[in-house]
C-alpha cells in the first residue's frame, strides 16, 4: 500500500529560546540546530518511519541545502524519482524558535516549493496511480492542490488535506471531495470563521465543513487530543499526557502516522489512537523530523498504556 505526498520541504533552522525578545531587543539563545523539515516531507517522513512505502513530489533548490534534504529522503527509504531541483532558486527554509515550554513559532520561506505545479503531477502520474492515498498541505500553489485533489478523485485514489498553514484563498468547494480534511484548530477556525474555544464549537465548526462536502474531518487539539466527525457520528480522542520539550512537527507526525495505519487498516479510531501516540512521542524530543518515533517504539509506548 503506497502513500504518495506531494507537497513541501523546508529546512527547518531551529532556535531554543528562554522567551521571545520584544520590539528592538537582542537575546542570547541558548541552542541552535538544522534538521530537515517541511510539512509535505514531515509528512513522507512519519509514514516511512512507521512502515509504510513512500513516494514524494517537491522541489528543491541549487543551494547546499537541496542535496542534504534529498539524502534524508532516502535515508528514510523515501522514493525521490520526483524530486526536482529549481536552478537559480532557493530551497525552502523554515526559522523556528522553541521557548522553553516547548511551544513554537514559526516562519516560512517556500523557496523551490513555489515551483511545484499541476504538470509535475502529470509528470509522476503513472506512479501515482499506483498509491493508495495521496497526502497534500497548503504549503504549495492552490492549483497544484485543487489539480492534485482532482487527479486522485478521477483514478479512484483516496486523497487527504491538510490544510496548513492556513490560507485564506483555500476555496472549499474545489477540495470538497477529499476523504480526509485534517485541520488543526487554529486552521479550523480561520477556515469556518467559527469559534473553537470548547468541544461543541470544535464539533459544530466541523460539521459546517461536512454540509459542504467533505466526507471526514479530524480535528487534531494539541495536548487535547483529536476529534472525527462525519455525516454519520462524532468521536474525540484524548492526548496521551506526556512532558513536551518541543512540539514542532507534532501536527505533521499525526498525519503521516494516521496515513500509514488507515492505509494498512481502513480503520479510522485506530489509524487515529496510534497517531496520537505516535504524535506525543514526537514531541518528547528535540527536533522535528529526527524526533519521530520508529513502530516498534510506538507499539511499546502503547503496551504500556493499555
């Protein structure tokens, strides 16, 4: 069962900060790293480390970054025959800074990622009709998404939306026919325009969502666990409570943990209970992508939470 994701990747330049500096004001940070990040190769990243067969649509650019991000790729057995380079151009990169409560902020830079277009789906698409599932984000053009969305629906290719970040262009009605629509609650509310301060709002935010269209959104809520809700039922999900050092990458780690269970499983409440756990375990450690828990590491944080 193959997943294809066809999206971003970035280079994530992490910064650990005791607090943001205010207006004008220069701070020591106590660490810095570079790791591989981008919510599309994230994504690549969580289904390959839990077992699945993995294939990625990006871009990089002609700078040192591109060959570093293409071998973390097949580091991870990640099938990189779609991934371009973009002369002249940038890779994408990513400042993050990470307080000291383990929450995050988070810039973003596309770079190559703006170079992704509807003809590099036509480009891989006798490969993508092999996949089960085709995993997007929002962090390349609309119409690589809307086109994507289409393509899958056309071969009978189950197809999930993550719709990070947030963009207000986002039109509803030409992404409607995703099986899976996964905001978290942030982009739920920037989506719907509702209010998603409790569970009903989350609930009720949702459910405008389903009247339009959309067959399954699942609401990830951080350390609060995640919500389904179809046409049919409403489940929530509670977060197992761990101590977080840095949750970058966490709404990414669930996703790509989910796409590799459902597509095994077809089992949305179980694909979902162990992305949960596959997501609090990511943001135990440092990092995005080298914070993501192997199978074996999940299935026994899982026995021991039975």
């Amino acid at each position: 069962m193959k997943i294809a994701v066809i999206g971003s990747n970035m280079v994530d330049l992490i910064s650990y900060i005791d607090r943001m500096p205010i207006d004008g004001e220069t701070l020591e940070a106590p660490e810095f790293s570079i790791g591989c990040g981008g919510k599309g190769a994230n994504q690549a990243v969580a289904a390959a480390s839990y077992g699945s067969d993995v294939m990625i649509l990006t871009k990089v650019g002609d700078d040192i970054f591109a060959d570093n991000t293409i071998n973390n790729f097949k580091h991870y057995n990640i099938d990189t025959t779609f991934v371009e380079r973009v002369k002249n151009i940038s890779s994408g990169v990513a400042p993050i800074f990470v307080d000291s409560s383990g929450q995050n902020r988070i810039l973003i830079i596309k770079g190559a990622n703006e170079y992704l277009l509807p003809e590099d789906i036509h480009k891989a698409a006798d490969h993508l009709k092999k996949c089960s599932l085709i995993i997007l984000q929002l962090e390349v053009n609309l119409d690589t998404v809307y086109y994507a969305v289409q393509f899958a629906i056309k071969n009978g290719i189950r197809v999930l939306l993550n719709p990070a970040p947030a963009n207000a262009k986002l039109d509803i009605e030409k992404i409607k026919e995703c099986d899976f629509f996964v905001p978290n609650e942030t982009e739920l509310e920037f989506i719907t325009k509702m209010p998603v301060d409790t569970d009903i709002n989350i609930k009720k935010a949702a459910i405008s969502l389903v009247e339009k269209g959309i067959k399954n959104i699942i609401v990830t809520m951080g350390a609060r666990g995640s919500m389904w809700v179809s046409k049919d039922s409403v489940h929530r999900l509670n977060a197992f409570s761990v101590d977080s050092v840095d949750s970058s990458g966490a709404g990414d780690a669930f996703i790509g943990c989910f796409a590799s269970c459902y597509v095994k499983s077809n089992d949305i409440l179980a694909s979902m209970y162990e992305a949960s756990a596959f997501s609090a375990l990511s943001v135990t450690k440092k990092g995005t992508q080298k914070s993501y828990p192997s199978y074996q590491e999940v299935q026994k944080f899982l026995a021991a939470h039975k």
